[in-house]
C-alpha cells in the first residue's frame, strides 16, 4: 500500500508541465547528443550538467536522468547504423545490429532495441520502486566502517567488470583515487598536490575530466583513423517495423535480458556492460531456430538482448545511489554531481528528508521511458541524415559545445586548458586499451572513502580493527576479498578474457 502511495506521489511531483516539459527536453537532447559518434551518455550529461544549474533540483534531476535515458539510446543508434557504440554497453550491439543494417535491416534493428529498452525500463524501475525503501532501512545502519567497505567492494568490482586487463583496470582506478587527492585537505585546510597552481587549490572539476578523457579523447581517436574508416552508414533503410518472425524471436531475449539486466545492474562497477555482455553470451547459447539468422550476420535476438540488458540494469543501477549514495558507475557519479550542486546530500535520507523529489524522479523514469519510444521511432530517418554530416564539420561543434560547458561551470579559462589535456590523457588511454571509467569511480570515490576512512578511525580513536569487528563491514570487506580471489584465478580469468574479446 505504501509503495501505491509513494508512486502516486511521485506521479503528482513528475506530471507537472514543468517536470514535463524538462523531461522531455532531456529525452531529446539525450538522443541527439548520443547519436553524435563518439558521445555518450557520460559525455553527454557532463556537457548539460551546467545548464541544471539555474534549474529546480526536481527538475533538473528529471532532465539529467532523460538525457541518460536518451543517450543511451542514441549509444545504440550509432551502434547499428555507424558500428560505432556511443557508450560501452552498446558494445554487443554493433556485433548484430550494424549487420542488420549493412542488409538493409537498419529498421528493425532500431525499433526492437527501443522496444526492448522501454520494456526493460518500465520492469527496472518498478524494481527500483519496490526494492527503495527496504533497502533504504538497511542503508541507515551503515557508519563511516561500513561505508569505506562498501566503497573498496564498489572499486574492486569496477576492477572486475572493467574489459580488458585487469592491472590495467586497477591502474585507473589508483589514478583516479591519486586525482580525487589533489586540493584542499578538508581536516587541515592544507593544499595538497596543486603544485602552487591557485586553480587547483579546489581540486580538479569532475566535469573536466569527465568531458576530456570521454569527449575529447573520442574526439581526437576518431580523427587519428583515415576518412574510410570513420565512414557512415548511407545505406537504404527499408521497413521499420520488425516482422511477426522478428517478434517471435525478439520477445524472449527482451525477457531474459530485463531479468538478468535487472539482478546485475545493482552489482558496483559498471553492471549495464556486464548486463549487456551476459545477456549476449546467453542468447548464444540458446539454440538457433529453423531458418534464423547465425549470431554475428545480423540476428535480431543480438540486439534485442543486450538492449534491453543494459537498459534494465541502468535503471537498477540507481538503487546503490539512491538509497546508500553509492555511485555504482560513471553516469551515476555524474549524478551524485548533480546532486551535490543543488545541495542534496545523496543516501538514505533523501528518501526522509525529500520524498518528493526520490519519488518524483523514480515516476519520470516510466514518462522518460515512453516519451523515448513516442519520440525516437519516428526521428529514425532524421539520425540517418544527421550521421551523413561530414566529420570534419561534426567534431568542432562537439569541441566548441564542450569547451562552453566547461567554461560556464566556473567562468574560468583555466578549465578549457585542463579539458583539452585531459583529452589526449583520454586518446592516450584509448590507444593503450585502458577503459576511462575506472578511473571515473576511483575519482569520485577517493574523497569520499578518505573522508569515511578518517571518521571511521576518529571515532574508534585509532583503532584499525573496526573494520574487521563491525559484522556488516566485515562482511563486505570479505565479499571484496571473495571477488578478487575468484577473477584472479587462471580459469576465471581466461574466461573473462574471451568474454571480453567479443567486443
């Protein structure tokens, strides 16, 4: 009965004109922005992160989470028409779906990852509404011990999630913990790492390195291959709607993918790409139907699985956030930035203390989600023609879009300095194959678990064992460890190594 009452609480606060109106402009800058090659959703909310600022936190939070519904979304268009993902989760996507639109199936394979997104959505984020307040109980036990264990659990499972090597993936996330360090000492008030440079007494903006090393670093990557190789999908689009044989197959691979998307997207470290990969690796498993097409030559089911994995384990990943104030991936700590401009605390008591705006933006999700498939469905021929634009004309754009984002965050030159280095840091890291959203969750994360860590020792006066003697910091210190016992060993590792080469 509660949760009835809480929804239709939240329906009130999200189906205002004004929450409307933000949502919907979230939906569609989302989507224009991730259709631009070598955007995504991360990129995309830390350009329009500054424009929240003159906004309401309820609607600025609904417009944010629209743009990350339709970014993702448009992740998936670049994916089937350019084989490019816009984000990591659309990876698997362009296995099958750039297959089917080299035959001409752009159509199809578009419309059933937007089916299969809105389904999985609405499924997510009832999950979400049922799972909240329980959960939210259990967060309010948690001290500065338990906190600092969830995190190091949190960035050992980034460590585990993140494709490709693991020493790599751990070298993001010290980096990202190194640069969390640089600024001013909270206890102390004492500058540290800012090299007597005054702009970086406050630390780095998140916003910088966020647009640098996933903007530019793109940016720069895609300019570094020949014109051939950077080309656009211009190839006819015939049909876009999927046949009754496209359904057939389709509907079961939307379920199993919202029902393991659902369960991993709670997991901390990026659980939309592992959705999206374990949703894939299943559907290659079940057996093939008579006459359908192999996996890797255009099958529906490969787009429509890991679609709807991703999608539903995106909407499940607001859980650790909402109710713990956990970031549990990149787009998620952009959140708890969001958050933090309109001096919103992210955690547990956001639930108490401000039931409207927890309520109201898990009720925009369902709105964000339908206004998606309302709008993109129809816009298909219109990302068609946008992808046509030559790059040479496209990435200005993108790099004047993102240096005025930037500048407009503190009105300081020094930023745009800062963005452009941290996007050859960024290309960098593409050429060595290093995944920049460890180094993300180690950012975000480092400050926070310092800070916990500090308390947590303050108030056992020293004392390192509280960490072991407190039962539910224990235990999550020993799932961290289990987790990295388990990756590391060699046939879990290799295993991991060819799940990951299939991209």
């Amino acid at each position: 009965m509660d949760l009835i009452n809480n929804l239709s609480l939240g329906f009130g606060v999200a189906f205002t004109f004004q929450n409307l109106i933000y949502a919907f402009i979230g939906c569609l800058l989302g989507t224009l922005i991730g259709v631009l090659p070598g955007i995504g959703p991360v990129a995309t909310i830390a350009m329009l992160l500054p424009a929240t600022y003159a906004l309401p936190p309820i609607a600025a939070l609904i417009m944010l989470a629209g743009i990350y519904y339709g970014a993702q979304y448009g992740g998936s268009t670049t994916a089937i028409l350019v084989n490019l993902p816009g984000e990591s989760s659309s990876v698997v996507t362009v296995i099958d779906g750039y297959q089917m639109a080299r035959k001409g199936r752009a159509g199809p394979a578009l419309a059933a990852a937007g089916i299969g997104s809105f389904f999985a959505g609405c499924v997510g984020t009832l999950i979400l509404a049922s799972f909240a307040a329980p959960l939210t109980e259990v967060a309010f036990k948690f001290g500065p011990a338990e906190y600092f264990s969830l995190m190091i659990l949190g960035l050992i499972g980034a460590v585990v999630l993140a494709s490709g090597s693991l020493l790599k993936a751990v070298g993001m996330i010290v980096l990202g913990l190194l640069l969390g360090l640089v600024g001013t000492d909270v206890n102390s008030g004492v500058a540290r790492y800012s090299f007597d440079i005054p702009e970086l007494t406050d630390g780095i903006g998140f916003i910088t390195i966020a647009m640098g090393v996933f903007g530019y670093g793109e940016i720069i990557a895609n300019l570094a291959k020949t014109e051939d190789k950077r080309e656009v999908f211009t190839g006819q689009v015939t049909g876009l709607f999927p046949t009754k044989e496209d359904f057939r197959n389709m509907i079961p691979a939307i379920l199993r993918g919202t029902a393991l998307g659902s369960m991993l997207g709670i997991l901390p470290g990026g659980g939309a790409l592992l959705s999206a990969f374990a949703a894939y690796t299943i559907e290659k498993k079940t057996k093939l139907r008579p006459g359908e097409v192999p996996f890797g030559q255009g099958n529906i089911r490969g787009v429509a699985a890991p679609e709807s994995a991703n999608n539903a384990g995106s909407q499940t990943s607001f859980i650790p956030l909402l109710t713990l104030g956990i970031p549990p991936n990149a787009v998620m700590a952009l959140m708890v930035g969001a958050m933090t401009i309109h001096n919103i605390q992210p955690g547990p008591q956001v639930m108490t203390s401000n039931p409207e705006l927890f309520w109201g933006l898990i009720a925009s999700m369902w709105i964000g989600n339908a206004m998606l498939i309302i709008l993109n469905l129809p816009l298909i021929g219109i990302w068609i023609k946008l992808l046509t634009v030559p790059y040479r004309w496209l990435f200005p754009a993108i790099v004047l879009f993102c240096a005025i984002g930037v500048y407009s965050t503190n009105n300081n030159t020094f930023d745009i300095w800062m963005v452009g280095a941290f996007g050859v840091i960024g290309y960098t890291f593409i050429k060595l194959g290093m995944e920049p959203a460890p180094l993300l969750l180690g950012f975000i994360l480092g400050p926070m678990m310092e800070e916990n860590l500090r308390r947590a020792l303050l108030l056992s006066r020293g004392d390192w064992t509280v960490f072991v003697t407190r039962g539910l910091s224990a235990s999550l210190l020993a799932a961290a460890v289990v987790l990295l016992i388990i990756v590391l060993l060699p046939s879990v590792k290799s295993k991991r190594e060819e799940a990951f080469v299939e991209e």
